[in-house]
C-alpha cells in the first residue's frame, strides 16, 4: 500500500482481506493485518496463511487524528493452485 498523506499526525494503518469484498465496511472483512504507526510511504507485509486457487481481496485503511480513511478501491487477485514447495535457490 501507500500513505500519501498524515498531515502531520500519528497514521495507523490495516489492509482489510478477505474471500469476499467487504467494501469500506470492516465487519464484511475476513481478517485484518495491522501495520502500527506509519509515515507517509509505502508499507507491505508477507501474508502466509493463504489457500491455494482462491480468490482473495484486499483494501487498505488509515486513522489519525483528522479522521479515517478507506484506499479509493479494492484490489484483488487469485493465489496459485499448486503451493511451491521446496527450493529454487542452490549453493555450492
């Protein structure tokens, strides 16, 4: 995600997701990753406990001082059906 703007206030920030959109509503989300205090910036986090070919959705959200605020969309995208197992990486 990215912050574009605090006005100079402490941010905290969530990425809501779920199997579903929940829109700007946070009880239509499955689960939420909290961010803690950020700066205008981007921010990202790995995310693991995924299923495999499922549909998934996302939507981030900041609170401050000057009030709240949901990302203008929400973003989806479709996890891989096989997991990946074992290493790509070989050393010698």
């Amino acid at each position: 995600g990215n912050l574009t703007y605090t006005g100079g206030a402490p941010s905290y920030v969530w990425m809501y997701r779920g199997t579903s959109n929940g829109g700007t509503n946070k009880g239509g989300w499955n689960t939420n990753e909290y961010f803690g205090e950020r700066s205008a910036g981007l921010f990202s986090k790995n995310v693991e406990d995924l299923t495999p070919g499922t549909p998934y959705y996302y939507r981030c959200y900041a609170s401050n001082s000057y009030g709240d605020a949901w990302a203008s969309d929400t973003t989806n995208f479709t996890t891989i059906s096989t997991p990946v197992t074992g290493s790509i990486f070989s050393f010698r």
